[in-house]
C-alpha cells in the first residue's frame, strides 16, 4: 500500500505528453509545496531508455522546466501498488491501464482532463506526429491539468 501521496502520468511513448504532464505537475507541486513523488510511463516499448523527443524538451525548456535527463520507461504492474495516482493522458491509454490492472492494484486511476471541470473526459492530443506548435497547445493540457490535479490532491483527493 502506498503511503505518501505519488503520482505517475501514463501516455503511449513516454517521450511527449507524460513527461510534459510530470514536468508541469511538478511546477505546481513546488508552488503549493506539496510533498510528492512524481514519475512517467507509456503503455508502449518503442522508445524505452531514450529522454523526450526534442521538441517535448524545448517546450518544457520555453516554459522554465528542464526535462532532458528523464529517460522513458513502460508503466508494469508494480506501478498500481506503489502510485496513489496513475493519471492517464488520454482514453485509449486508460483502456489499457484498466486492463493490466492487478487485483491488489490501489492506485487510482483517471483521466488528465477529468481533474478539470469544464473538460472531464477530455484527451491530451497526442502531437508526437503533429506540427511543432502542436507542443505549445500540450504544454497548455498538461498545465491545466496538473494545476486542477495539484489542486485536489493538497484538498486530500
Ligand atoms: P506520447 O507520444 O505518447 O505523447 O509520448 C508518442 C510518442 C511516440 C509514439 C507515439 C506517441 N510512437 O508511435 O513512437
């Protein structure tokens, strides 16, 4: 069972949006000063052990957050008992989040967006084969996301 209150954000390469999700969320832990572990994982093995793609580091890089020491990763298992949160960045993600679940799997499981009000439900675009300013409008998901979700979780959600 995990104690301290962990977050880890899942998309399909861990190479875009969930490492864009992890660095955002982390700008709003620090605001709010909340005491947090925070990580990232894709659903999918392609780019296993590489950083984000260029232009996830750029966009990260804009908007005052380092990213280019993160190294992708595949969410296993074990990630349902040691996270409290498993966001999941958009709906086909969740899918497979659900369905690899464990039956002693504690971490709860939702969508980005559904932290939001007004965009409950709602995917992160996947810009990985989009035009360059497709990072721009990820970075402004992610943002909103991860303040909503920083948010809740210093209200004890
Ligand atoms: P991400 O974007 O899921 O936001 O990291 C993608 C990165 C790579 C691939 C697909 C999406 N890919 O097919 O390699």
């Amino acid at each position: 069972m995990a104690a301290k209150t962990s977050v880890l954000f899942v998309c399909l390469g861990n190479i875009c949006r969930s490492p864009l999700a992890e660095a955002a969320f982390r700008a709003e832990a620090r605001k709010l000063g909340l005491d947090v572990e925070v990580d990232s994982a894709g659903t999918g093995d392609w780019h296993v052990g590489e950083p984000p793609d260029r232009r996830a580091q750029a966009v990260a890089r804009k908007n005052g957050e380092e990213i280019g020491g993160y190294r992708a990763r595949l969410v296993t298992p074990d990630d349902f008992r040691r996270f409290t949160h498993i966001v999941a960045l958009d709906g086909s993600n969740l899918s497979v989040l659900r369905s690899m679940r464990p039956s002693d799997g504690t971490a709860k499981l939702a969508l980005l967006l559904d932290y939001v009000d007004e965009r409950r439900g709602e995917a992160v675009a996947d810009p990985y084969y989009g035009e360059e300013a497709g990072f721009d409008t990820t970075w402004a998901d992610v943002t909103e996301g991860a303040q909503a979700l920083a948010r809740a979780i210093a209200a004890g959600q």
